[in-house]
C-alpha cells in the first residue's frame, strides 16, 4: 500500500476513534446511563437497561482499539453493525440529518468502521505489527504491492 494510504487510513481511525470515544463517554458522563436507558427503552430498544452501558462501554473501548489499530478487522465490524442497530432503532424514521435525528452520523461512522473492517488498519498501526494468522489473499498481497 501507498505511504497515502496508510496516512489517510491512520487519519480515519483517529478521527472515528475520537467521535466514538466521545459518544460512549457522553453515555456515561454527560446525558448519563440514566437518560440514555430511557432514551432506549422509548424506542423499544430490548433489555434498555444493560443496552445503555454496553452500547456506551463499545464505542469507548472500540474508539480506543480503532485509534490504536488493534483488531481493527474485527472491531470494524462490530462498530458497523453497532451503528446499524443506532440507524433502525433510532435514526433512519428521522430522515437524513442529524440535526432532526437522522442518520447521517452513524451512517458516517458505520461506512467508516466498515472500511476499515475491510481495509484494515494499514502500516500505522498495532495490527501492523501482530502476527498474521493467515496467509494474505493473492488480492491482498497485490493491494499491499501498489
């Protein structure tokens, strides 16, 4: 991969890492468990009760391994099926924009995560210097050749 690439891949993971960070801690200390439990047992969100810390303990410990790059295949995927949840429980009968409640934050982070679930975390990172486990595809290797 390009030295472009792993520097556009290492900006996206800190940017998404610090908006998710921020959202899971806003969770806890800003609106509070409290109001975001009653905020997901109104959309009819199951079990609102432990959703609440879960979805906010997620984002905080997923923004964190997506900052630092670690696991970030994994990671990506959970975060982006993590911001689907958000867009059909809460956002998509909103319409588009987040100002009226719509989708267009978590749709953002969830392309985001989602690329980077399929990408990787790129040269700059702690995946970058894990053993793989796997031989890499013939399409992989190509990728990592261009």
């Amino acid at each position: 991969m390009t030295t472009y690439a792993n520097v556009a891949q290492l900006i996206s993971r800190l940017v998404l890492g610090v908006i998710l960070i921020a959202h899971g801690w806003d969770k806890f200390q800003i609106t509070g468990l409290e109001g975001v439990t009653g905020f997901f047992d109104s959309l009819g969100i199951p079990a609102a009760a432990a959703a609440a810390p879960a979805v906010a303990l997620v984002e905080i410990i997923g923004g964190i391994l997506i900052i630092i790059g670690a696991f970030t295949r994994i990671t990506g995927i959970v975060l982006t099926l993590l911001m689907l949840g958000a867009a059909v429980f809460a956002h998509i009968a909103q319409g588009i924009f987040v100002a009226n409640g719509g989708w267009e934050l978590v749709g953002a982070i969830g392309a985001g995560t989602l690329l980077l679930a399929g990408l990787g975390a790129g040269r700059y990172s702690v995946d970058a210097f894990l053993p793989q486990r796997r031989q890499d595809a013939p399409a992989e290797k190509q990728l990592q050749n261009a």
